[in-house]
C-alpha cells in the first residue's frame, strides 16, 4: 500500500496559482476589448432584448361592465 506523498505547501500555492490564472484570464476577458467591440455587444445585447419583448403577448384588457348575462 503506497500512497503519493504530496507537499501540501506546494499544492496550496499551485491552487492560488490556478486560481489568479483563471480571473486574470476573466480579466483580460472583461477589461481586455475594444470600444468597438464593446459598441458590438452592446448592440448585439440590445437586438436580442428587443427582439425577445417584440415576441411577448400583452394581455387583453377586459372590463367587468361587459356582461351580458343581466345578472
């Protein structure tokens, strides 16, 4: 029965390394564009809302003085 042995200190510090890694690469993501493609997403993002509240249904107004019954 032979395990690994792991370094712990070396684990924790390849954990924080993965770890700044991958918001920096959010980062670059975010904060790392153009004012054009910002513009671009920005328009695209406006497209797409626009066209998904063009395909909403709105209700139709009733009114409770249209009753025909009589009663």
């Amino acid at each position: 029965m032979s395990a690994t042995v792991i370094n712990l200190r070396q684990a924790r510090k390849q954990k924080a390394r993965a770890s700044k890694a991958r918001s920096a690469a959010e980062n670059r993501h975010k904060f790392g564009r153009t004012k054009a493609e910002k513009s671009q997403e920005e328009a695209e993002t406006a497209l797409q809302t626009a066209r998904f509240e063009g395909h909403k249904l709105t209700p139709i107004p009733t009114s409770d003085n249209t009753d025909t019954d009589g009663d």
